[in-house]
C-alpha cells in the first residue's frame, strides 16, 4: 500500500469507525441500556437490604399455649427471650445454627429487625377447648394459640405427634416463625426440665463448630473464603465477555442489513472499498464493546471490592479480559458482518445467525466442567477451537481451581489473533460481494463459494 | 481522440456474474468536461459498468483507468448518486453532510458549510438540523444528490438523476447540472429519459445485453442511417392512409402517430426521400408532408428493439393485432 493509499485507508475507516460508534453510543436507547444494568444492580445489592431493614411491623399480646403439663408455655416464653436477645449478638447466632437448623428463622428475624422494642409477647398457659381458643383468636383477643399434644413432652415422645399452632391472617410471616420457633425450642425445653437435663449445657455441647475460612493470597493477604464466589468469577469474566461480544457483534449485524436495505451501501462503497467499510464498522461497533467492557468491568471490580473478593481478580486477569475480549470480538463480529451482508433483513439474519450462535453458545454450556477441571481434555480441546478459544481460554485462566499451563496462554492469545484475521479475512470477501447482492438468502455454502471468488 | 485528456478510459472492459456476461469487451472514453449519457434498456450493463468505474466491482478482463489512475485511488475525487437512493434514517441532514465529506476528504465543517450552500441553491435551506426520515421523498433526493457533490468532484456519476422529480424540480437538478459542467465537471449519466439525454448530454452511449451500440455525439447519433422518416397528414382517415402508404416503394413502416391526424413513414435505407414523397403525394390526398424530426427514443428503439420493434409498428400500420 502507498502512503497515499494507507492515508486514505486510516482517514475512510476512522470516518466510519466513528459514525458507527456515535451512531450508538450517543442515543438515548444505548444510554438507558448501559445505565439500566448498574441500576439494577445497585438496586439489588444497596437498596433492597437497606428497605428490608425498614423495620417489622410491631406486635404486642399474647399466645395461649394449651398443653396438659403446663410447662410449655414459661419454656416458650424464656425461649423468645433468649431469641430476641440473640438479634443483638449474631455470633450467638451463628453457635444456634448447628442445634436447631433454625437459623433461618433467626436471619429473618435479624433482616426484618425484630427485636424487644418492636416484640412484646406473653406465651400463656390455658386450659379452654379449642372452639374457644379460635374464638379468642378472632375477635383479637389473642395473638396466636398453640395446641401441644401430651405425646411430644413424653420421654421419648411420640414420633408422629405434631402440635398445632394457629395464627390469624393479618399475622406477619417473620412473626409467625418467631412464634413457632419459641414453641419448638419451648418444648424441648420442657421435655428436657421434665427428664431432669440441664437444657442449657446440652445444647451448649451440642452446638456444631463455625468454621472460619480465610483465603491466603500469593502475596499474603488473607481475606474471607467463598467457594461460590470463586465458582462464580469466571462464569462472570466470561458472561461479561460473551455480553458485550455479542452487544457490539449484533449491533454491526443491524447496521449492516439497515445499510443495505435502505440503499444508502451503494453510495458508502463509491467512497470506500467494501474492506476499509467493514473494518471501520467492525472497530466503531468494537469501540462500544470496549465501552461496555470497561463500564461493566469497572462496577464488577467495584463490587467485587465490596464483597472483599477483589483479591480473586488480578491485573493479569483484567488483562486476559481485555486480550481474548478483543478476539473474540472480531471473530463473532466478521461472522455477524458476513451475515449482515448477505441478507435483506433481520428475518432473514436469523436462519444464518443461528449456527453462529449456536457455537458460541458451547462455553456456556460447558462452563461447570470446565471451571471444576480446568486441564481436563475437554478445556484443552476447547481452547485450541476458534472461536471457542477466547471463551473457553477466559474461563480457564481466570479460575483458581487449578493453575494452567503458561505456555497455553500466548499460545491461545497467537491461535485468537491468527483466527481473527483469517475470519475478518472471508468475512470481508462474503461482505464484498454480499453487499451488492440481493434476492434470496445465500445458504452457508453459498457464502463459503463468495469467500472464494476473485 | 486525445487520450491524454481522457478522465474515463474503458478498454475491452468485460463483468460477467454466473453465466450472465452483464459487461462484454466495452471500450469508451471521456474527455473532461463532458456530459455523457449512458443508455440502455434494464439489464444492458450499464450499472455493472458504473460500479467499476467507482471500483465497487472489479472487471474481469480489461482495463479501466480514471483520472489517469487506478479508480480505486480516484474515489475522493468522484461524485456518485445511485438509482436505488438511501439515506440514514435516523440521522440528521448536517451529520450525514459532515459523514459523506469526511469519507470524501473533506473536513467535516466544510461539508457542512457547503452542503448547507448547496442546500439553498436546491431551495431547502434550513434542513440541516431535521432528521432524513422527517423530509419527503423530492427532499431526500436533494439531500442525496448535495451528498454526491458537496467535496466537488471531478467526475460526476448520475444513475437516473431525474427520475420520480416533479418538473419543477427535474429542472432544478438539470440546471444544477448544467453548472457543474460549467465549473468543468465531468459527467457520466445513465438514463431512460431520452428526452433529458437529448437535452443535457454532449455525447451519448447506448448499451444492450453488455455490449455497446453506439458512442457518439448527440448530433451524430440522430443521424443514424436508417433513421430518415417523413411525417404526413392526410386529409382523411389516417389509418386507412398509413396502410396505402405502407404499400409503396421505399417506405419500411408507417404509423399513424398519437394525435390521430398524422402519420410517421419510416425510409428504407436505399429510398430516395424526394422519390417517396413524390409516391405518397401521387397515391394520398394530404394536407402536409415533411422530414420528421428523429429524436433519441427513434435511436433507442432502431438499435435495441431492432427487429422486433420494426415488425410491431409494421403489423400495427397493416391493423393486425399485436
């Protein structure tokens, strides 16, 4: 290429490299598109826990406990206030997991708030029948009343035997379970007063360890484990990948058939060659990629940091990111400008797009195998298979199950970079002819012969 | 002619698409300065042929040279509207100016000072800042055509310029036209106003199944041989008229024309034009008889309809049903 040539080149891509991304980037629809997702997300993790410590609403009365020894209802009354007394020590909570598995019980009552100055409840014993009781609980005049068989205080009790306990209906759930949870442990209270155990020092030896676990850093750093978080990490690099990939890639699929179905592809290519238009296209729609990239990259990071994990993302990872995000992207964006080439309208994208898709959609696919055995033959295989490369490749590397092989890395990175070429390659001889083409749909082979003709 | 001062130069220029051979062996020059009207019938070649002339397509024999260059390396300096015109919808008249310059060249407040120029030379000033799906359809054809032109091109390629344009407006775009040639503008146009190619066109081409029938002046191509025609009215009845006339020597065809009242008589190529008069005044009592004026619609169809077009009007003449 002479100097002219190539200045002529640099200026007619950056021309339309430049209208492709203004002519996204810059509309309210991209804007409430990027935005949107940050909101949610901000939503999610900053204002839905801040409205759900709004506060319970406050209860106050009594619960009849009608059961024949009568010691039920004082062992259901200490209960609730050793539960309420918890709300202000969590790690007293966390040694209650382990005994009664009600623990939930317990976050919930800890995420809605409940504490003594909202709760004031008296658990009564009573002998009334129950037709009485149900009164008593519609006209008000109870909170809720629980009916204990003798059977569940024998020693041992029966197996089968459950009691009752009725609520009325505008009782609260997170009030509910905290009745249900003072009878329950009330019971037991009362069947182990009634054996002679100290119900306090068993449950205290019976109480099951709280592991404490802690994730060392190469360089030291010790923060708080999550296996699920280090699960989630490369799922999330590559879904974010994948998102913007395909964001970028199908916005170049709809310029490209708009171009073309409203005539104006005719006037572009007497001003630019069918290369120089798709690269421009290809590097304005991999711009907003970029843009996206580094918005969403940016607030995963950030949020990771807030979940004190931000030690599991390097700055080797973010760069791994951006290389196999950028071949990626060229790989699915030629396939998606070939496609857009070939046809007339997005109806007729959809025949061709699909097998497209359907091959990218591989890495999703096998995410958990290979997150769980990153050097198992599937990952590898995968790896070296463009355009699964970059995909498969980000999953790999950005996961701390097991180390990869260095060398596999620049390998990969070498096998994306050659592949991008080779597919920006065909897509610009598909792009050339289909442009100019209209009438039916070229079938794949059709587009493979395009690539060939001279 | 001087090929040094050529600005379009076609030699042995040959497309084909599958088994369609679209362009055969062209050859064809311009000089600068010149209007040329390209014309055919649908599917002659004649967009085949404008796509490599702007280097869209590549031939695949001969050569092709514009500008004293690769046409590939004369784009900034070529102005293209396309038949099938197509303008960004959502995009606004001034950016769509600036985009169309810059990939021309042109910075973009330059386009957009000339396209806004342009714009009230074309009578639509003050649209720069509307949305192209917010004009009309003459609108948006004005707005494509400043796009062709507004980084003043050397060469000026029109595919149907005028077609779908109220008359007003048709002679805005030709007087446009007109004085593009004046600042020394090269421009190529295909047609199928015959009318328009006759008024504006310096020199003509007609092509037909990818070859080319003809390349000369306008003058010279109302000269065709075969082409002498006479035109009579007939005190009575044309049609009876036309069929007495046709039986004479030295008369090909004879149509009564649209008006019902005259009739055009096509010569035979060897038939003396004062020989037939004399037989048509003999035979047919007429009010007048004169040389008919031949226009390019008589050349077009002569070269393309050829035969077919012959025996048409011939049945048409004798009242046989076509």
């Amino acid at each position: 290429m002479t100097k002219s040539r190539s200045s002529h080149f640099a200026r007619r891509v950056s021309a339309v490299a430049w209208r492709e991304f203004v002519s996204m980037v810059f509309t309210k629809a991209f804007i409430f598109g990027v935005l949107i997702v940050p909101g949610i997300m901000i939503v999610t993790f900053a204002v839905i826990p801040a409205l759900l410590h709004e506060g319970p609403r406050a209860v106050t009365g009594r619960v009849l406990v009608f059961d024949p020894s009568g010691t039920v209802a004082p062992a259901a009354q200490a209960a609730l206030e050793s539960i309420l007394a918890r709300q202000l020590d969590p790690a007293a909570d966390f040694a209650e997991v382990g005994t009664s598995g009600a623990g939930g019980t317990a976050g919930l009552l800890a995420a809605t708030g409940a504490s003594a100055d909202t709760v004031s409840v008296r658990f009564e014993s009573t002998t009334k029948p129950e037709s009485e009781l149900k009164n008593l609980l519609k006209v008000g005049d109870c909170l809720a009343y629980a009916i204990v068989p003798e059977g569940l205080l024998a020693a041992p009790p029966e197996k089968q035997a459950t009691y009752t306990l009725a609520v009325a209906t505008w009782t609260s759930p997170s009030h509910t379970s905290l009745f249900t949870r003072s009878i329950r442990d009330g019971i037991v209270k009362a069947r182990l007063d009634a054996a002679g155990e100290d119900h306090d020092a068993l449950k205290a030896l019976l109480a099951a360890p709280e592991e404490t676990a802690i994730r060392v850093s190469e360089d030291g750093n010790v923060a708080p484990e999550s296996a699920a978080g280090r699960m989630l990490i490369p799922m999330g690099f590559m879904m974010l990948m994948w998102m913007v990939v395909f964001t970028g890639a199908n916005q170049l699929l709809t310029s490209t058939i708009e171009e073309k179905s409203n005539k104006v592809m005719e006037v572009l290519l007497s001003a630019a060659s069918p290369f120089e238009l798709l690269t421009g296209k290809v590097l304005g729609q991999g711009l907003v990629s970029l843009l996206m990239l580094g918005i969403y990259g940016s607030l995963g990071v950030a949020g990771l940091v807030f979940a004190a994990m931000a030690d599991l993302v390097t700055p080797m990872s973010l760069l791994l990111l951006v290389c196999y995000g950028v071949t990626a992207y060229f790989m699915v964006a030629a396939m998606m400008a070939a496609v857009g080439s070939a046809v007339n309208d997005l109806k007729e994208a959809q025949s061709l797009v699909g097998p497209v898709m359907l091959v990218v959609m591989v890495p999703l696919i096998l995410w958990l195998p290979i997150s769980e055995n990153p050097n198992g033959w599937v990952a590898v295989i995968t790896s070296f298979i463009p355009p699964l490369t970059p995909f498969v490749m980000i999953l790999r590397a950005t996961g701390t199950a097991e180390p990869i092989p260095f060398w596999q890395i620049p390998a990969t990175i070498g096998l994306s970079v050659m592949a991008s070429i080779g597919f920006l390659w065909v897509a610009s001889r598909i792009f050339r002819v289909g442009v100019l083409m209209q009438g039916k749909t070229p079938t794949p082979m059709e587009l493979l012969r395009w690539a060939m003709v001279r | 002619m001087n090929e040094t001062h050529s600005v379009i130069q076609l030699s042995g220029v040959a497309k084909q698409f599958g088994a369609v051979r679209a362009v055969d062996g062209i050859d064809f020059t311009m000089q600068r300065g010149e209007i040329c009207g390209c014309l055919g019938p649908n599917g002659a070649g004649k967009s085949t042929m404008i796509r490599m002339i702007l280097a869209i397509i590549r031939p695949d024999a001969g050569s092709i040279r514009v500008l004293g260059g690769d046409p590939i390396d004369a784009k900034d300096r070529l102005g293209y509207l396309p038949e099938e015109r197509g303008l960004y919808r959502k995009m606004k008249v001034g950016a769509f100016m600036a985009y169309m310059g810059r990939l021309k060249g042109l910075a973009g407040l330059a386009a957009r000072r000339r396209a806004a120029e342009a714009l009230e030379r074309m009578e639509l000033p003050g649209i720069m800042d509307r949305k192209c799906s917010d004009l009309s359809k003459g609108q948006q054809q004005k707005v494509q055509f400043v796009s062709s032109i507004i980084h003043e091109p050397e060469v000026l390629i029109l595919d149907e310029p005028f077609s779908g344009l109220d008359p007003v407006n048709r002679r805005l775009f030709q007087s446009e036209v007109l004085a593009l040639r004046e600042r020394g503008t090269t421009i190529l146009f295909s047609t199928h106003q015959m009318e328009q190619a006759e008024r504006l066109c310096d020199r003509v081409m007609l092509v037909n199944r990818g070859r080319k029938l003809l390349d000369a002046s306008v003058v010279d191509a109302l000269r065709q041989p075969g082409l002498r025609a006479l035109e009579a009215e007939p005190v009575a009845g044309a049609t009876h008229a036309a069929s007495t006339i046709l039986g004479l020597d030295g008369v090909l065809a004879a149509v009564p024309n649209e008006d019902g009242k005259t009739i055009r008589i096509d010569l035979a190529n060897d038939a003396d034009q004062r020989s037939v008069m004399r037989r048509i005044l003999e035979s047919v009592d007429v009010r007048s008889i004169q040389e008919a004026r031949v226009t390019l619609d008589d050349v077009f169809i002569h070269l393309v309809g050829g035969a077919a077009a012959e025996s048409a009007t011939t049945r048409a003449s004798s009242g046989v049903p076509s």
